[in-house]
C-alpha cells in the first residue's frame, strides 16, 4: 500500500509538470510569452547567475528607471535567486518556464499529505498508508489530481514565469506543517514564504493568527507562541520590506499603490476607511467585475474555502484585488489567482474531512459539486488548449518577427516588439520597443497589428516611418513585420535613454483591460 501511494505521488507530480509544461512551452511555441513578464524574469534571474543584483533593461528602461536600478526596488523577490545555477546550465528563458512547472508539481505530494491530515481520523497522527483508510487514500488522489490540473496553476503557465512559482510550493508547505504540528518547520517555511513577494507577510501573519487558536484549542504551548509570533512578524515583516527595504534599493516611494479611490497613500486612506467605513464595500463592488472575481474564485471551489479558518490567509490577497483601481488585478486570466489556491484547496479539504466525520452525505454532495466545478474550470481555462490547433502555432506577423530576430547580431542594441523580447534577451541588450525612441543599433516592430505598449497601430507606423528618415535603413521586411537597422548617427526626434535623475513612470492601462474575467 506504501508503494502504491508514492506511484500515485509520482503519477500526478509527472501530470501536473507535463501539463504546466505544455501549456507554457504551447505559449513560447505561440509566441504569446512577451518581453513584459517573461522577458523581465528572464534578464534579473540571468543577473544573479552572473552573481549580479536582479536588473532588468526591458522594465527600467520602459518604465525610465535610472540605470543599473536593481528589479529588488521594484518587489521584493530574493526567493528568485534560487534559480540562478539553472542558467548554468541551460541559458535560455525557457528554463523558467521549466521550473515554474517543476514548482507547482512539487506541491502534489504536500497537497495529498494536507488530505492526509484532514480525512484521518486522529487527523496528523494518521495511520501509516499500509493501515490507511480507504476514504483518506481517496481524498488524497482527488486532491492531488484536482491540484494538479487547477485551473490557476494552468492560467499562470499559460502567461509565463512570474514570482508565484514560488509562492505556491512555500504556501502549501506552511500549511501542511502547520497541519503537522510541526511549529518549528511550518515558521521556516512562513519566513521563505516572504521573499517570494512583499505582500505575503500578510499571507503569513493570517496564517499566525490561525495557527495560534489551533494550537491553543489542542493544548500546544509551542504551536500558540509560534502562531503568535508570526501574527506579529508577518506583518511587520511586509511593512518594513515596503517602507523600508524598497525605498533603499532605489524605489519609488507610492509607486505601486493603487488604491486611489480610498486615499491618494496609505495614511490618506486609513483615514478615509476610518472615518467613512463604507467606502471600502464601495470601491469593493465597483466595477461589478471586481464581484465577479471573487464569485468565481470561489464557485470553482463550490465555496468550500469559506467553511474553514484557513480561508483567513486569502482575505488579504483577495482584498488587495478588489479595493484594487488597477483593471489588470480583476480578470482570473492572469497569475494571481495562484497565490490563492494552495489556500484556497487546504480549506476546501479541511471543510470536506469535518464534513465526512459528522455528515456523510452532505460531504458526497458536496465533494462531488467541487470537483465537478474545479474540474470545468481546469478545462475551459487550460486544458481545451491541448485540442486547438491554432493555439499552438503563432501568428504569421509574429513568426516573421522570430525570423527577423535570428538577423540581429549578437551583442546588438536592439529595441523589440514585446512580442520577440525573449527571443532576444539572452545574446543581446535587448528593451521593447515603446513611445520612446531609444537610438537602438537595430529596431524590430510589427506594423501591421498593434503591440504593446503603444496605443495605436498608426503610432507603430509613424515610428518606423520617422526611424527611416533619420538615420536607419530597412534590412528586412514579411507579413507586417520590419527590421531596421541604424546605419547613420543622425539626431532622432524625441529620443530618451533614462539617465541617474530619471524619473519612474507608471503605465497607462488600456480602457479595455479589467471589462471581463476571461478576456485574454
């Protein structure tokens, strides 16, 4: 029975990689991985594996950070360090898309330990799996394929490499320790868990206030003080990385905050909450898509999240979308859905096991609807990809745009339609093309099909046809994709290169972005 359930571990820990990898090597495939986020990763991971701080060219120069300004003054992400010995191996941006898929698989084995707990009658002093109830040998093979093809996990492949990847293995591993009794264990993995992003101190002081009362329920004087002391840490942890730590490595003080519609900054805010409590439900459910989200977060789950204490960790998460004025944090196509579901699974599988010990049949029920509703979402959000054919191949303007990128020599200057950046970013000081001409030795832009970040289709053109009138030659055209090269140094209208008193500009967001939860 032992062996049977590491082949069951070894099984879905395979599906969940292959099917990550897929759906992220279908997007490189499709060219659909971009210069902004891929790209960006790809050259800070590519610093630190030249023992460099994490710098980006495609992030400062676009959004004109002064030079040499480290991507750890923009968030707070050590944890990426990590990866650097793979660019030994293999340097190539691909590589992340490798181990964001190896990352999320590494949680099928923690996920099914979680059901373990969960459905075990003395809960973690379970029986060993050679006594292992039959219930609890099923709870964990439905929670670990569920996991594994969990439609957040899917969507965050689809788009890439981001910070996440980490954020959900250190996740599940705090909780399952927490589940363990295994205090000592369960803070190690709290303290990793905040050098994945800023904010997941908040995650982590949620998680102290839960354990606490947990622990205190069962007698554990260990477990209350270590929940305590990360109910306290937690937090203090985000605050000092946010007012402190990323003002020193150079960011912009209230560069990220999005929160305008409750205060122009954070002590405006606080103010405006306190003295107007219901702005908050106000900003909460406007636009009607912000309801939305957390509509379907949840219905995926059939809403067993909300029958557990450990859904407190995804409060903060969830609140710093919906308060959020930023539209790119209200659609569940992006990756910030898989921050949630490591919290989001543990309290579904804590909800069913007390469900299954008091009342059985309430527990088919409702373990039947989840998994059905997981299981939709898996295929409509990721897995349908599989069976369309058009999603495996890129556009003709984006394949010539990879043709054209093999023309540019190494070592280049090159500014890059966003959506070749990465095909670039490893044997070139590569930026994207953006409103800004920044006198690149070679410049490759579509002119037939908008890109981001430019507004306009007509602003594409204007660019390559003003480029072509000082001083750039065209080497290389097809399907509406261009290659200029700068043959002569002659003055360009508007041309900026950010310099030490750059000042950080933020992006305007398209009206369209945030208008549904699907929209790709």
């Amino acid at each position: 029975m032992a062996s049977l359930s590491r082949r069951h571990d070894v099984l879905l820990t395979l599906l969940c990689f292959v099917v990550c990898c897929g759906i992220g090597f279908q997007s490189w495939t499709a060219m659909r991985l971009t210069g902004f986020d891929l790209g960006i990763f790809d050259q800070a991971v590519r610093a630190y594996a030249h023992f460099e701080l994490p710098r980006s060219p495609i992030k400062n120069v676009h959004h004109e950070f002064p030079p040499g300004f480290s991507l750890l003054g923009d968030h707070f992400t050590p944890a990426l360090a990590l990866l650097a010995p793979l660019y030994w191996l293999w340097d190539d941006p691909r590589v992340l898309v490798l181990a964001q898929a190896a990352l999320f698989a590494a949680g099928v084995p923690v996920v099914r330990r979680i059901a373990r707990h969960c459905f075990a009658p003395a809960g973690p002093q379970a029986p060993a799996p050679l006594t292992e109830p039959l219930a609890v040998r099923r709870a964990a093979d439905l929670a670990g394929l569920v996991y594994a093809l969990g439609w957040p996990l899917l969507n965050s492949s689809y788009n890439g490499f981001h910070e996440v990847a980490f954020a959900v293995p250190f996740t599940l591993l705090m909780l399952e320790r927490g589940l363990a009794h295994r205090y000592g264990a369960a803070a190690c993995w709290a303290l990793l868990l905040c050098t994945a992003k800023e904010d997941m101190g908040l995650v982590v002081g949620a998680f102290g206030l839960v354990l606490a009362a947990r622990a205190h329920r069962a007698g554990h004087g260990g477990g209350r003080a270590t929940g305590i002391a990360l109910a306290l840490g937690g937090p203090l942890v985000s605050a000092a990385v946010i007012g402190w730590f990323l003002p020193v490595m150079g960011g912009p003080d209230g560069y990220y905050w999005s929160y305008g519609s409750l205060g122009a900054d954070p002590g405006a805010a606080l103010t405006h909450v306190l003295s107007s409590p219901w702005v908050l439900l106000q900003v909460a459910v406007t636009p009607l898509v912000k309801v939305g989200m957390p509509a379907w977060i949840l219905g995926t789950l059939a809403l067993l999240p909300l029958g557990s204490p450990t859904f407190l960790l995804a409060v903060p998460l969830l609140a710093e979308r919906v308060l959020s004025d930023n539209p790119n944090h209200w659609p569940v196509i992006n990756h910030y859905d898989a921050f949630l579901w490591p919290i989001l699974l543990t309290a579904a599988l804590e909800t069913l096991g007390r469900l299954h010990g008091k009342h059985p049949r309430l527990f088919r029920r409702w373990a039947v609807t989840g998994t059905a509703l997981a299981s939709t979402a898996a295929v409509a959000l990721g897995l349908v990809l599989f069976v369309q054919p058009g999603a495996w191949r890129a556009p003709d303007d984006r394949r010539a745009l990879a043709d054209a990128a093999e023309l540019i020599p190494d070592g280049a200057t090159v500014e890059a339609d966003n959506a070749v950046a990465p095909r670039l970013t490893a044997r070139t000081r590569v930026v994207i093309a953006d409103a800004t001409p920044r006198g690149a030795d070679w410049v490759l832009l579509r002119v037939e099909g908008r890109t981001f970040p430019f507004t306009s289709l007509e602003e594409q053109q204007l660019r390559v046809a003003m480029l072509l009138d000082h001083g750039y030659t065209r080497v290389w055209q097809r399907d509406g994709s261009v290659l200029l090269q700068r043959t002569r140094r002659v003055p360009i209208p508007g041309m900026r290169v950010p310099g030490p008193d750059s000042t950080p500009v933020r992006e305007a967001v398209p009206r369209d972005v945030g208008a549904s939860l699907f929209r790709r």
